[in-house]
C-alpha cells in the first residue's frame, strides 16, 4: 500500500503541473470600463519661410540725346584743379567717358586721342576725358602715358549718373565707354556708344569735320 501510494503521488504532482502549463490564462473582466482615448496632441503648423522680398531691377539713366545742352560738368581734374563745361564754351568739347585707368581699352582710347590732338585744336576742339578713379589716378595715368588733356575725376558718380553712363559690374561701379560731341553752344550734336578705341578718335576727328563744316554753311 505504502508502496502504491509513493507512486501515485508524483503521477499526481506531474499532472497538476502539466494542466497549469496547458490552462490558458483567465481573461480579465473589462465589463463597465470605458476605453480611454489617447489624447490628441495638437502641433502648430510650420511657420512659413520668409523670403525676402527681391531687389527692383537697377534702371539706368537715360543719356541724353542729340540736340540737348549738355548736363553740367564741374570735377576736378589731373591737377586738381576743378573743370567746368562752361569753360569751354566758344568751343567744340570730346566729352568721353571711361572705365579705368591704366587698362589695355582705356589706355589705347586715350593714346589715340593724343596722337590727334593737334588735330582737334585745328577744329577748335578740346578732349575731355571722365572716369570715376581719383585725381591721384588721373595724375598717375597722365604722366605715365605723357597724357596732355584733361581727365577728370567723378568719384561721387554725380557726372556718369547725368549722362547715363554709370554702369556696375560684381558689386563694382564704371563709367561705360561712352562720348558726347558737343558744338560751342553747349549742345550735343552726336552720341557714341559701344566705342571701339582702336579707332575712336579718327572716327570723332571726322564726324567733327564734317558737323563743322555744316555748321558754316
């Protein structure tokens, strides 16, 4: 009997254990609970990029145009002595403008306005050139070029700006290439643009002549 028993209680042991494993886990009793909502977490919309608002296109001065009195000119020159277009009244003026002295453009322009300078005082004419470098470049250019007109210096932009000659370029301002012929009243008789220096002044010479000559008769 004893014997029986030792066996039996094992068995018993090993199968209570095997229905405890077996037995699924009781469900528990949610009956009369409300479900809780997660709550809703409200995120304020990305602000919108700023931009800032775009530069308004840079709008040249218009040039002025044949059959004007020229805009007023008073700069100093080379020699730091101020220059005025009236001075020169009575006289045909070569107002050109430039972009920089000692450049390879601007130093052949004003070479050849040079070599013809008697030429232009046989036309009762004077050369005046316009850039906006400093009297101190002028000075530098004219004497290293042997230079014997006058340049003038508008470093304030004053005197490009009424001609309509200002231009800008990567952040830097210049004066574009650019002359005004005017008669010994004060009028423009011709405008150039887009000047080639190479032949400039011959080209200035002939046109000179010729409005010369029509004037006289």
């Amino acid at each position: 009997m004893k014997r029986a028993l030792l066996v039996l209680v094992p068995l018993l042991f090993v199968s209570t254990a095997t229905f405890a494993e077996e037995a699924p886990a009781p469900k528990p009793d949610t009956a009369g609970i409300k479900a809780i909502p997660a709550p809703v977490i409200e995120t304020a919309p990305a602000p919108a990029a700023e931009t800032a608002p775009a530069p308004a296109p840079a709008v040249a001065t218009p040039m002025p145009e044949v059959g004007t009195v020229a805009p007023d000119v008073a700069l100093p020159s080379q020699d730091g002595k101020t220059v005025r277009l009236g001075d020169y009244r009575g006289k045909w003026v070569v107002l050109y403008f430039y972009p920089k002295d000692f450049t390879g453009g601007c130093t052949l322009e004003a070479h050849n306005f040079q070599r013809d300078l008697a030429k232009f005082k046989e036309q009762k004419a004077v050369v005046v050139g316009v850039s906006l470098d400093s009297v101190d470049s002028h000075q530098a250019f004219c004497s290293k070029e042997s230079l014997e007109f006058k340049l003038l210096s508008d470093a304030g932009h004053t005197v490009a700006t009424k001609y309509g000659t200002l231009r800008s370029y990567e952040g830097q301002s210049y004066a574009s290439r650019s002359t005004f012929l005017i008669d010994p009243k004060g009028v423009i008789r011709k405008v150039y643009v887009k000047v080639d220096p190479a032949i400039h002044s011959e080209a200035v010479l002939s046109d000179l002549a010729q409005l010369a000559k029509a004037k006289k008769s």
